[in-house]
C-alpha cells in the first residue's frame, strides 16, 4: 500500500534495513495482495537506489535476479527500461564493474530465454561497453562480431551506431587506428540515414577527434572536440537547477543523465585545450576560456587548471615547471589516456628541445654537467641525447669512457658526388646510343 512505501521512504535514511524489508515486502508480496504493478515497480527502484547508496554489489545482484518473475509479469517496454536502468546502477558502486558484467550476463540469458531479442541486443551492446571498461578486448570483439550480423539483417541502424562506435573504441584501444577509422565509417554511414540524437552525435563527434588527435591533426580534431561540447549543452542541467528533479522518475539511467553528460561536455573540452597545447598556440587558452557560457563554466575545475598549468609550462618552456604540474595535477593528467599519452609526447619534445639549447655552445661537454644544468638523472639524459643523435637532431657521438658528448658540425652536402653520378649516367646514355647506331651501319 502507499503508506508502507511512504513510510519505507521516511527510514531510508535512518534505518535502510527496516526500508529494505518494507520495500522487499511490497516487491514479492503475492498476486493475492493489494499492491499494484506501479507499487512494486516503485519498491524495486527504491530497493536499487538504496542499495547503490550502501555500496552494496551483491545485493543489488540478488535483487536484480530475484526481480525476474515481475518482470516477467510487466510490459516488455517497461521490463526493458527497468533492466536497464538496474543494471546501471552498478555505475555508483566502487568497485562494482565485474558484478555489473556477471549480472548483465544472467540478463542476456534470461533475455533470450524469454525471446526478447530486442532486449537481448540492448543488453548485449551494454555488455560490449562493460568489457571495453574492464579492458575485455577479445570478448568485445567476438560479441561484437555476432552481434553486427544480426542487426545487419534486422537494419536496425540506430543499433549499428552504437554498435559500430564500441567496435571503433575498442580498437582504438588495442592501438589499430585503420580498424577503428573503418569502423567510426561505418557507424557514420548508418548514422547519415537515420535521425542521429545529439548525445549519440557527440559520442560520434567525440570518438572523430580522438583519432584525428591520436593521427597528429590537432585542428581537425578541436573542430570535433568543439562540436561535441556544443552538441552536449543542451542536455547538462543548468546551473541552479535541482539535479534531484531531473531523476525523480528513477528511471533515467545513470549512463544518460545530466551529471554524465556534463562529464562528458568536461571531457571534450579538456581534450580542446590539449589540442591549443599541442599545435603550440598556449596563448589561445586564455581567450578560450574567457569566451563562451559553457568553456566559463569548468574554468575553475582542476582539470582545466592542469591544462592552464601545463600550457604556462611549455610556453616558458621550462622542465622542471611541467614536471612540478604532472606531479601536482598527476590524477587529473594521467587518468586520461589521450591527455596522457600526449603530454608524453609534449615531455620529450620539451626535454630535446632543452638539451638542444643546452649543448649548443659545446663541442664536447660532460654528460653529468648536463644532467646537472636540466636537473635530471645521467641515465635519463645520456638515453634522451643517444636517441636524439639517432634520430639525426644533431650530430655527435657519446663517449661513453669519459662520460662526454662530443658534438660534431652539421655535415654539408657536397654537390660533387650528385654531379659526377649524374656525369656517368649522361656518358652511359651516349655510349649505348653509339652502340644502337654502328648495329645498324
């Protein structure tokens, strides 16, 4: 009845094992028992986000398979949204990715026993995103493999997007850029001929940029990086506005709520400033982050202000400033695999740009003395300076017996040799056309 669900709500707080037996008790009360489908659709929600709050995994496991035969009893619509957004509770769970793929696994089973393909496949793309979290990259694969050939002969295109854009992420993730363009073709193609939501559009957008920055085209990629950002505004709750309204319902997952868009919307617009900081334009940041109600809006969130830091960093071009920020900002900077990767790249080329202004007075200098000057270990520099003479930055070798760097002047191109090769091919020439013309005297 409605004044236990009320009075399960008041001790959620207070007692959430007594809101748990009431919530239970309305949940699998038998057919006979006055409470209605949308009470127990109410306690199963309220059970979910209860045990989501109490960071507890196996219960929310337990109750999402205890659930099946009321959601057997309900619309397959309404079962569907319903698994679904018990399955994205596990979202708010530390630690709750693996009984998320165990309890999305019993699902898709109990999907396709029940022959709700629609639901299976639903479960089943969730499934690909949950391997491609915990770094399951044969499994994704292979469920990927059979489930595109499904939706191929149902045309299902709004599927394909999505499934095709998992298939570009995960392999983007195991570093096969052409396999992953290939398939971000793919999920575009699908995507031209149906209407494409904007969130989905921004994870397009979002996953274009990636890789054009992963293929060194920075200003490609902040065109994308912007147009996800903007795609996204219109979905991030205002400033002011009660969050706790927007989810009310309870029904909303957690993969498309507000609170994961703007996240989202964080996300590209930190990759916007990394790529201003990769094209060497560090300047450009400031004027980007006082223009625009939305770049405004994460000016003050360490994320942006590790970028800032790093950006003031490569302008001075001083090491030790970049070192101190990717200490300093080491969660915000690392955590992120494309921001990571890249100011590693960012690193070395502001270490062989520092040691090219420290040896160039030098004809022959102590490798210590330089380590000395740049504040780094002699095992760091002698690795950077004997990849550098590789690599053709300089010329020079190391002398490795008395710990020096001898550097050596910039070879010259001498014309000669180019001359004299060209002299022997033009007498070549004359001779075997001599020869032609006495064979036939």
């Amino acid at each position: 009845m409605a004044s236990q669900l009320e009075q399960a709500q008041r001790l959620a707080k207070e007692a959430p094992q007594q809101a748990i037996e009431l919530y239970s008790s309305v949940l699998f009360a038998d057919s006979a028992s006055s409470f209605t489908v949308a009470d127990r659709e109410v306690a199963l929600l309220s059970l979910a986000a209860l045990f989501e709050r109490m960071q507890d995994a196996a219960a929310l496991t337990k109750l999402i398979n205890g659930s099946q035969g009321y959601l057997t009893a309900v619309s397959k619509a309404k079962s569907s949204k319903l698994i679904r957004t018990l399955v994205d509770r596990f979202n708010g769970i530390e630690g709750g990715l693996q009984p998320q793929i165990a309890t999305c696994q019993g699902m898709v089973e109990w999907a396709r026993g029940e022959n709700r393909e629609y639901l299976r496949q639903a479960l089943e793309t969730r499934l690909i995103s949950l391997y491609l979290d915990n770094r399951m990259y044969t499994e994704a694969l292979a469920l990927i493999s059979l489930l595109l050939s499904e939706l191929k002969k149902l045309d299902d295109k709004m599927q394909l997007v999505e499934v095709h854009l998992l298939e570009s992420r995960v392999y983007m993730a195991i570093k096969n850029l052409p396999k992953s363009r290939a398939a971000l073709t793919s999920a575009r193609t699908a995507a031209n001929s149906i209407y494409t939501p904007p969130p989905l559009q921004a994870h397009l957008d979002l996953q274009s940029g990636t890789l054009h920055a992963d293929e060194g085209d920075f200003k490609t990629a902040y065109s994308y990086f912007f147009e996800t950002m903007e795609g996204l505004a219109v979905y991030v709750t205002p400033k002011g506005t009660d969050e706790n309204a927007t989810s009310a319902a309870g029904d909303m997952s957690s993969a498309s709520s507000p609170a994961t868009y703007e996240q989202r919307q964080l996300q590209a617009f930190a990759y916007m400033l990394l790529c201003k900081i990769m094209i060497q334009q560090p300047d450009d940041i400031t004027a980007l982050l006082a223009t625009g109600k939305t770049a405004s809006k994460f000016r003050d969130h360490r994320a942006v202000a590790a970028l800032q830091a790093v950006a003031k960093a490569q302008k001075q071009r001083s090491l030790a400033d970049f070192e101190r920020v990717l200490s300093e900002y080491r969660d915000e900077l690392q955590n992120d695999e494309l921001i990571r990767n890249h100011l590693t790249a960012l690193y070395d080329t502001l270490l062989e740009q520092n040691l090219v202004r420290l040896i160039e007075p030098y004809s022959r200098v102590e490798i210590a003395h330089i380590a000395k000057l740049i504040s780094l270990p002699i095992r760091v520099v002698e690795n950077k300076l004997s990849q550098m003479i590789l690599d053709k930055v300089f010329y020079g070798i190391l002398d490795q017996g008395n710990g020096c760097l001898v550097i050596f002047p910039e070879a010259k191109h001498d014309s000669t040799y180019d001359a004299t090769l060209d002299t022997i091919k033009n007498l070549s020439n004359v001779v075997e056309s001599l020869y032609v013309k006495a064979a036939t005297l």
